[in-house]
C-alpha cells in the first residue's frame, strides 16, 4: 500500500509542476479521438474526413475551454449529416439545439460527462460512466449522462440508416426525416440504457455520501448491481438484445476503474477512525473523523556544499558546508487540518557541518531557501 | 517573516476566487429575487425556442398528412391544443428552473458567506 501512495504522490507531484502542459495534452488527445472516431464511424463528409483538419481542431481545443470540444464535436457530426442528407442535419440539429437550450444550461461544468459517454459507447464500455459520474460528480449529471446516450443512439440511428437515405430520392425529404425521428424514438434501448445510467448515478451519488465505512464501495457494487438489474429488467420488458456477458464485463470494468478513482480522490484508513463527541451552547456534534490515508515522498537535495575559504580555514576548524532537505519515509499518516498539509510539512532540515557560520545571517539565509 | 496560516488561507481564498468563486461572485452581486427572475426568463425564452423546433419537427415529419387536413381541421381547437402544450412546457420548465435556482442561490450565498469569513480572518491577521 505505502508503495501505491508513494507512487499516487508522484503522480500528483508530476501533475502539478507539468499541470500547465499536462491539461492542453490531456485536451488535445480527448478532442483528437472523439473526431477520428466521429470520422470513423460517420465519415460521410470526405472534406472532413482528414488528418491534418482534425490535428488543427484538436490543437484548437487544447487551448480552448473544455466546451469547444462538444460544440466542434457537434459541427463535425452535423457536416457529416449533412453530407448523407440535408434531413438527417436538421434532426441533429434540433436535437443538439434542444439538449443546449434546457438542459446544459443546468450543468455547463460536465461537458466532458457528454463527450465521453458517446465515446465509451462507441468503445463497448459505456457502464464506467454511470459508476465515474456518480463518484465524482453530483446529482446534476444526470442530464449530461443522458444527453451522452441521446446523441449516440443518434449517431448509431443514423449510421444504421444510411444506406437506406442513400437509396432514397431528393423527393422523399419527410420519408428521411421520419426515418431518423422514428428510429430514435422508438428506440427502446435507449431509454433502457437512459433509466439504467440515471438511476446507477443517482444511486451511487447518494450511497458515496453516506457516514458508513467503505461508503465509496459499497456505493459502486450498489450501482453496478442497480445498472446490471434494471438493463436486465428492460431487456426482459422490451427486448433490447442485451449481450449478458458485455455487461458483466463492462461492469467488472467500472468496479475497477471505479477502484481506481476511488484511490485518488478518497483514499481514507477506516481502521483509525475516530468518533468524538462535543457541545456548545447551541448544539450537541457527533463528529466522525476519518484519516486520509497520505505518505510523503522521500526526497534528498544538497543544497550547498561550500569550500572553506583561505580566511576562514585559519580561524576554525576545516570542514565543508553541506545543508541536506529530507522529507519523511514511508510512514502514512493522516492529515486532518485539510489541503495535504501534512504532506508537505513533514520534511525536515538538516544541516551536517563541520563548522557554524559566525555571522548568523548567512546560516539563516540557507535555512530560509530549505523550508520554503 | 512569512506567516504559514496566512499563505494558506490566501491560497485558499485564491483558489476559490479562480475557480468556483468567479461565478458565485456573479451570482452573488443579485438579489435573490432578481437572480430567480432573469433566470426564469432565461428560461421561458429557452423554452420557447426548443419548443418551436420540436414543433416544426413535428410539422415536417408529417407534412404531407398535415397539409391534406389544414383545410379539413378545426384550426382554432389546433391551436389551443399547440397553445396548451406550449403552456404546459415553458411552466414546467420554468418551474424546474425556480427550484433549481433557489437551491443554488442559497447554496452560492453560504459558500460566499465563508468566503467573506475567511477574508476578514485574512484581514486580522494581517493586523495582528
């Protein structure tokens, strides 16, 4: 374990002094897969459909604000629309229209919810995302969740149809459009998937917040058994050919990647839990406090090693100067005061010498440099 | 001589300012009741655009049934049909915005209410 919190600490470490070209990186490759698998998977634009335009996008992105992503997204997929048929685009449109106007109104934060549900299920693992989004995000995200699914039974709706638009004359507009419409609505596993994913998040959400031990767990097998019952439940309802065992799969996936979360945003030691009891003159507090589980790095610096000069070495004894920084090693311990505090405290100075400067100011001076 | 609490509470204070902070500032400089009402404005108009696309949705889908019977319907019963459903939508939805609003108003108001706290805190001890 202290082996896994040290290496969790350098990631973290690693993050924050390259945060300033880790996020645009991390932008740019989420902006770059979801438009080569839009042009992948849709592709009917064959202008669009080229390497270099989707490395400038992604590139754009990347220093954009998160919400490019969906609204480039959406322009790729609504020219690719257009491209099968002019129809096919006004129904993409008005969806994605509709979807802005009232619902990412509510949760502008989870842009990335709504890119990447379409995207895992376009990879054949989308039951991560109910699990992830109720771990990390709020209640909210519900909405997002389901505009993801929306949005790819749209694609899909479309992708199945093609060749049926294709065949289909310039006069036959509505014939198309009632097509799409039809195949969205009258989809079942959408819904299916739409009830399944909402609830899972809902249920996960409100489990994670409750004051027991292993809430975070206990939260994610809850989910993930809440999502496997009722896609069960709506495959018996209305036939949605459900493959079985890509749900199980898919859902031993999320439990690890929910793991996985789990260990960078609430890794706590239950086994020193504490339970303390006080009053004021207002109220009685019944405070559960549990340690987050933190090790610091062990990190050793020379700072300076000074030669002694002619005019020192005839009044003391000769000797180097050499100032070593050492953080603590291994030990875990809690930091209560919040913010990681105590990681960053429990380094010491030491200073091996084989002489102590007469004039304070300069043992000082190195000092200070050590501790901040 | 630097004061560790100090730095930490400015970097807190910082960060909330960058972050999450920008917008509850925003939210924060309304009265609570004016807050409410432009977003339940923002809301009927939303609503109101969203519901015109979905209903020339519904005009196109079926555009040739449609045009057969425009001339065979009861056009003002249409109507009162459109007008209620269009009634029926931008109430809910502003509905669902008033709740939501209210929620985050006050949710905003105490997490500014910290946050002024915490600046007066920052304030004596730099007076200390």
């Amino acid at each position: 374990m202290t082996g896994l919190l040290e290496f969790r600490e350098k990631l973290k470490r690693i993050y924050s002094k390259s945060e300033f070209i880790l996020t645009p990186l991390l932008k740019f490759l989420l902006a770059f897969v979801t438009l080569l698998v839009l042009n992948g998977k849709l592709g009917y634009m064959t202008k669009l459909d080229n390497i270099a335009i989707v490395l400038i996008v992604a590139l754009m992105c990347s220093f954009l604000p998160s919400g490019c992503i969906i609204l480039f997204a959406a322009l790729f997929s609504l020219l690719h629309m257009y491209a099968l048929s002019p129809e096919t685009a006004l129904v993409g449109l008005c969806l994605y229209l509709v979807m802005f106007l009232l619902f990412f109104r509510f949760s502008p934060r989870d842009s990335l919810v709504v890119i990447l549900t379409p995207l895992l299920c376009v990879l054949k693992i989308p039951y991560v995302i109910p699990i992830a989004t109720g771990l990390i995000c709020g209640p909210a995200s519900v909405v997002s969740v389901g505009c993801g699914i929306c949005i790819y039974y749209l694609l899909s709706t479309i992708i199945n149809s093609a060749s049926t638009i294709n065949a289909m004359g310039e006069d036959e507009a509505t014939a198309k459009l009632r097509l799409v419409v039809d195949g969205i609505l009258d989809n079942k596993s959408m819904m299916v998937m739409i009830a399944a994913f909402a609830i899972t998040v809902l249920v996960v959400y409100l489990l994670r917040r409750m004051s027991v031990d292993h809430s975070w767990s206990i939260a994610m097998i809850a989910g993930i058994l809440t999502n496997i019952v009722i896609l069960l439940v709506g495959d018996l309802l209305y036939d949605t050919s459900l493959s079985v065992s890509s749900v199980l799969i898919g859902s031993v996936l999320a439990l690890a990647v929910g793991k996985v979360i789990e260990f960078f945003r609430f890794c706590v030691d239950y086994s020193r839990t504490e339970k303390v009891q006080f009053e004021d003159d207002e109220y009685y507090y019944y405070v559960k406090a549990v340690p987050k589980m933190s090790v610091s790095l062990s990190t050793k610096t020379v700072k300076k090693i000074n030669s002694q000069t002619a005019g020192q070495r005839s009044g003391r004894a000769s000797g180097r100067n050499v100032v070593v920084e050492r953080s603590g090693e291994g030990n875990y311990g809690s930091s209560r005061t919040g913010a990681g505090r105590g990681n960053y405290r429990s380094g010491r100075s030491v200073v091996y010498n084989g002489h102590i400067p007469d004039d304070g100011q300069d043992g000082n001076e190195d000092d200070y440099e050590e501790l901040f | 001589m630097l004061n560790e609490e100090r730095i930490i509470l400015m970097t807190k204070l910082a960060a909330y300012e960058a972050g999450e902070g920008k917008q509850n500032v925003k939210i924060g400089n309304y009265f609570r009741s004016d807050y409410i009402a432009v977003q339940v404005l923002k809301s009927v108009v939303s609503a109101s655009i969203a519901f015109a696309l979905v209903f020339a949705l519904y005009i196109f889908y079926d555009m040739e049934q449609f045009m057969q019977d425009l001339y065979k319907m009861d056009l003002v019963a249409f109507a009162r049909n459109v007008l209620i459903w269009y009634g029926v939508t931008v109430v809910s939805y502003g509905v669902a915005t008033y709740i939501i609003c209210t929620y985050r108003y006050s949710r905003v108001r105490r997490s500014l209410k910290r946050y002024y706290h915490n600046l007066k805190k920052l304030d004596s001890l730099y007076r200390e």
